[in-house]
C-alpha cells in the first residue's frame, strides 16, 4: 500500500469521477468463465471482480486471463470456473488512498484494473490506467502550462529574436518560391 500522507481532493473517494463510476462487475468464485464473459460482454467491460459471500475480492478475471487460460489452451469457459483462472490476491486501494500514489504503482507494476475497497473491505469500484489518466489530464495540462509560461517569460527575449529568425525565414522561402 502507498505510504505517503492523503492531501484531501487527492483521495480516490474525494475525486468528483468516484461517485459516477459504475458498479463494478463482480462474480462468485464458482461462476463459469462463459457466464462471467456473458456479463463482461453484456455490460461492456473488460474485466470481472471475484468476491467471496461478503463482497471482499479476492481475485480478478481480465479479458487477457480469458484469452490465455482458456481460448488459446483450447478450454470449454462453460465448464472451467473463474477461480481457476483468477489473478489471486490482488493489489487492493482503499477509497482514502492518493490518486497519484496509486497511478505511480500501477505503473511500476503493470497492471491496468484496481479494485477499491471500502473500510470493511468491500468492493466499492475498480480504477482502470485510463481512469488515472483523465482524472489526472486537467492538473498535469496545468502543470506544463505553468512551466510554458514561467519558461517563455523568464527568456522572453530569446523567444522574440527566435521568432523573428523564423518568421524572416519562412517570408524568404515564400518569396524564393514565388520567384523560381
């Protein structure tokens, strides 16, 4: 888990995206894969949360375990259950961790669907890379316009006698080109 203090509005429960995610797609461990890719499919999704009878989750089935476990080894998915081609155990956020923590990890780790769980362990959404990255757009567009502007100023001059150079040359290859 991350180890760095939250700053309120960075927690993944503060970020007004939390509350409009959908349900998370979940299974029980006994499903079978065909049923789990029924639903998948049905609600658009690219990945099933396995929780046991409390709604704690204890694995996760991604379109990728569906093609490696079972389309690609040439399984019946009617009569394979999802535990057994589960991701077992996997990396849990709870909805106080930090957004950019999390982003960080996910990274470093490569995986692409978090789970998020609430303080009683129970899933409550599932964060996906795409997620990170358009909850995060807005304050790293910020960030570079930020740095644009402190960069442009603090070297204004450069930037007008570079522009000027440009300008004149691209005048001068219109004109050449006007002339030959």
């Amino acid at each position: 888990m991350p180890e760095r203090v939250n700053r309120p509005g960075n927690r993944l429960m503060d970020r007004p995206e939390y509350q409009l995610k959908q349900q998370p797609l979940t299974c029980l461990p006994k499903t079978s894969v065909l049923d789990a890719v029924m639903k998948m499919t049905e609600k658009n999704y690219g990945a099933v949360v396995v929780v046991n009878e409390e709604r704690k989750v204890i694995g996760v089935v991604t379109e990728r375990d569906v093609m490696k476990k079972i389309v690609a080894p040439g399984l019946d998915a009617s009569k394979t259950l999802v535990e057994n081609i589960m991701t077992k155990n996997p990396r849990l956020a709870r909805e106080t961790d930090d957004l950019i923590d999390w982003l960080r990890i996910m990274s470093n780790e490569r995986f692409r669907r978090l789970p998020v769980v609430d303080d009683k362990g129970e899933i409550k959404a599932v964060f996906t890379q795409g997620d990170f990255v358009s909850y995060t757009w807005p304050d790293l567009m910020y960030q570079m316009k930020s740095i644009a502007t402190a960069t442009v100023s603090k070297n204004w001059a450069l930037f007008l006698i570079g522009g000027g150079i440009a300008l004149y040359s691209i005048v001068m290859f219109i004109v050449f080109s006007l002339i030959n």
